[in-house]
C-alpha cells in the first residue's frame, strides 16, 4: 500500500474507529497533520472489573496495518526505565517483540484486537508489578539478549551462530537451496530445513530479521554467553508451560524430512512478553 492508510483506505479507517471508540470509549481518534493517533485513557480490566487506567497515546503507522502502532504512556504512572519496558529514550512502550507479532497480532488483525490483546497484557502486568506481584505473562530481556531469548527458544537451540545463520536467511531476499542449512549440519538447506525457512518467512517480515540480526552481531557472541534460557524467564502456570511446551516443536532436529512448524499451536494473545 502506497500514501496514508487512512486517505487510501477510508472504509478501513471509519472500521477502525467504529470498533475502538465502541469497545473504548474513553480513546479517540485524532488526526495531527498526515498522522492518525489515539489518545485518551485506556482501562485495564482483570477477573472481570475494572483493575486501573492509564492515560495513552498510540501512533498509527503510515501503513497500518502493516507496521506496528507506537505506545506511550503520557501520564507518567510508570517510570521510564528499561525494566518496566519503557525505551528511556523516547518513551516508547516495549508491548511486543516485533519478531513475534506472527503469534501476538498477526498481520490483518484489527486494530481493536491490538488494543485488547498485547496493549491490554502490557499494561495489566504493569498494574500488577506495582501492586508486588510477579510479571504474569513472562518477559524477555532487554536488546540483544531479549532477541537471543526469543530465537533460543523458537529454534530450540542456544548457539547464537545457528539463530544468525536462521536470521541471515530469513533477511534475504531470494534463499536459495544449494545454500547450507543454517543448522549447520553440513546439508544443502533444499535437503534439511527449507520447509522451516520458508515457513519462518511468511511469519517474520524481512525489516525485523534484519534489525535483530544486526543487534545480535553488534552485541557479540561474548556477551551472549550467560543469558538466561527462555525457561528461565517465564512465569505462567504448570498448565500453561505444559501447553506452550507442548505446541513448541524443536526445529533443529535434523531428519529425512525435516520438521516444519505448519500447524504449530499459536499461545493466546496474553502469553506475549514484554521486551525492550
């Protein structure tokens, strides 16, 4: 999509507003020259009240839905320091790892569920550490780490030279199968992981594989080394971890045919974590 969104695709816009203002009624839409922002305060609900309000400010992109909203936090309830989530330097909210949108607010969702969804879990937890509890959902590291983190954990691999060589693929334009599998087995990758390549593809757009492998190489193996696992770092129930294990196949285990994550069990919207 070429220009504005909301000049381009007005129905879309006028969708948009309808299910937010209904569902928030709080939030508004505003235009401020060729951007469209939503303002105002936005309630946070748990076992069905109303828990806490925070006054917010979301940025839609140029391209929305393509690209993700901007979050702020505009009424200085939380500090702005990286672990409450919060980029010190421009006061961005931290909601989701962009890599991770596949499963969090995959593209062609609505507005409203971005709002309900990742949006909503970042500002419950945000109530919930204020009031002495643990981070419910789990979060990931800052930066680099946060990245490793996820990578570790969707490749079931802890070798930060495997996840580059997943992230070198998934950032190129064209893959080619007489490349090695980035598995580094030795195997040409149209004999070994192409399904997961090509699967991983369609999940995670070429922008983010980018800017995570470029953090990761700027980081350095070194500094990688005593991360913390993602089983290390995340705090859901027994029930919870048993499904979400269960849905996480490893995608390294190097076969005949090698495993796809086709089918792949998405967690719920609540299971996102927080990274900076």
């Amino acid at each position: 999509m070429t220009g504005l969104w909301h000049r381009v695709n007005p129905t879309l816009y006028q969708k948009e507003k309808s299910e937010v203002e209904t569902h928030y009624p709080d939030l508004h839409f505003v235009r401020v020259g060729d951007s469209v922002r939503l303002c105002g305060t936005f309630a946070v609900t748990y076992e069905g009240r109303v828990l806490d309000r925070y006054s917010v400010e979301l940025q839609l992109a140029r391209d929305h839905p393509k690209s993700l909203p901007l979050v702020r936090e505009v009424g200085g309830r939380i500090p702005q320091h990286e672990h409450r989530h919060i980029n010190p330097r421009d006061g961005m909210a931290c909601v989701l790892l962009p890599d991770e949108r596949w499963r969090v607010w995959p593209p062609g969702s609505s507005l409203l569920s971005f709002l309900t969804g990742p949006v909503h879990s970042f500002f419950l937890a945000q109530s919930l550490v204020d009031l002495g509890h643990p981070c419910p959902f789990g979060q990931w590291e800052h930066g680099a780490k946060g990245i490793f983190q996820y990578y570790s954990e969707l490749l079931k691999t802890s070798d930060v030279r495997v996840i580059c060589n997943f992230l070198e693929c998934l950032a190129a334009k064209k893959v080619k199968g007489h490349w090695r599998c980035p598995c580094r087995n030795g195997r040409l990758l149209r004999h070994c992981h192409s399904n997961v390549i090509t699967d991983l593809k369609e999940k995670i757009c070429r922008r983010d594989a980018t800017k995570s492998l470029e953090m990761l190489r700027a980081a350095g193996p070194l500094s990688l080394d005593k991360v913390p696992t993602a089983d290390s770092v995340i705090s859901i129930s027994a029930s919870e971890l048993q499904r979400h294990t269960s849905a996480e196949r490893s995608y390294l285990t190097c076969q005949e045919e090698p495993p796809t994550i086709q089918g792949l069990v998405s967690p719920p919207q609540s299971d996102q974590k927080s990274q900076l």
